[in-house]
C-alpha cells in the first residue's frame, strides 16, 4: 500500500476552492424556481381596514340583540311551562327520545339504570326484567298514537303510511281525535292554584249541604203547607206582629 503524503495547507486550500467553483458551476446550470410576486391591492391602507371593520361591527348590535331576544324567549317558555307543571329537563328528555334512535338510546339508558339498581339490591331493579321484554306496540296502534301527537303539535295530517293500510287509517283517526281535543281548548291551572280552587269548591259544597239541610227543616211546618225559609220566617215575623 502506497504511504499517504501529508498536503500542505495551500494545497488543502486550493481543492477546497476547487470544489467550490465546481458547485456553482452547477448551480447556475440548474433551472431557477419560480417565483410568483403578489402585488398589494391598489389602494390597500389603513382607511380601507377601517372601513371594513366598521362595516362588519355596525351589524354585531342587531345580532347581540337578536341572541338576547332569543335568550329571554326560551326563559319565557320555561317559565310558562313551569306554572302548567312542567320543567325543563321534560322537554330535554322530550328532545332526546325524539325518532327512532334517540328512543333506542333512551331505552338501553333505562335498562342500564334498572340493571344497577338490581345490582344494589333495589325495589326497582326488579322491573328489569319486565322492561327487557320484546313487547312491541301493535303497528297499528303506534301510527294512532303518532297521528294523535302530530295533532296536538298543530302539524298538518302528513304521513308516510300508505292509504290504503291500516297504519294510515289508524294515523288518521288519531289525527283527528287530537284535533278534537285541540278545538275543545284547555287550561292547566298551577298545582296551588288547583289546590284553591279544589278547596273553594268543597267550602261551597259544604255550605250548598248546609242550606238543603236547613231548607228541609222548613219545608214541612206544622200547617203542613211547604214553604222555604225565608217564607217560613216571613209567617213567623207576621205572627209576633198580630195583636193578641
């Protein structure tokens, strides 16, 4: 093997810049990447960012707004409801059974609440086995029973049952006995005022006995002649007045 000779720094040096303009050479041979320039927008300055942010705030107000109306409406629902006696997690229940998924969810949720109960040694962990019984609602009387809520939601009679099924004469007929109690009106008093009102009515009871009871103490006096009491008390006063 030949022995290798130690290169003095200038030589060193001089490969380097071999090397170096070798490089470049290549370099310049390559193709150059092309660059796109993007001009500003004629006109862009500080009045035109202005004018567009003072153009997107001046409709901000309007739609603040319109969130607090909708805001202060959905209380008001919740307020209202809560004097016919519901609250408001009913109708977030309501929302989550609503189709046909939210009612399967629904379903293994009460399931899995009955299972622990069992679990823990609950009264009410023994209707689990009542609840996971495949009793399925007779499709005829399901589509009455949704043809009934569609009515009583004011939804015009839509369905997608066939005429000429008997799902779709069930829907319809529950339609119409939900429209019939819709046209009948209804008003659900609060459960204390309920409770005034069903205690002013056995006060009146009372006293509507109390006079029958006192009227037949009168109907029959001794002249045997029925009278009502204030004639009674009329022959009475009559009587004192004539002189002995």
């Amino acid at each position: 093997m030949a022995k290798r000779t130690k290169k003095s720094q200038s030589e060193q040096a001089a490969e380097i810049k071999a090397a170096a303009d070798k490089a470049e050479a290549r370099s310049t041979k390559a193709p150059k990447a092309q660059t796109v320039k993007v001009a500003a927008p004629k006109g862009s300055n500080d009045d035109q960012d202005r004018a567009l942010f003072l153009h997107h705030l001046k409709d901000l107000p309007k739609l603040i707004k319109a969130k607090d109306d909708a805001v202060n409406a959905v209380r008001g629902f919740y307020k209202k409801a809560k004097a016919d006696g519901f609250v408001k997690d009913d109708f977030d229940e309501a929302r989550k059974m609503q189709g046909a998924e939210g009612e399967k969810v629904k379903k293994t949720a009460i399931s899995r609440s009955l299972r622990i109960a069992r679990w823990l040694g609950l009264d009410l962990g023994a209707q689990l086995d009542m609840f996971e019984q495949d009793e399925r609602v007779p499709a005829a009387d399901r589509a009455y029973e949704e043809g009934k809520t569609q009515a009583m939601q004011g939804v015009t009679l839509r369905t997608d049952y066939a005429q000429e099924t008997e799902q779709y004469r069930e829907f319809a007929r529950g339609w119409h006995d939900g429209q019939a109690i819709l046209s009948q009106g209804f008003k659900k008093l609060h459960p204390e005022v309920a409770a005034d009102e069903k205690s002013k009515v056995i006060k009146k009871a009372a006293i509507d006995s109390q006079k029958d009871a006192d009227a037949k103490a009168f109907d029959a006096p001794a002249s045997g002649v029925a009278m009502t009491r204030a004639e009674y008390a009329a022959q009475q006063q009559a009587a004192a007045q004539k002189p002995n």
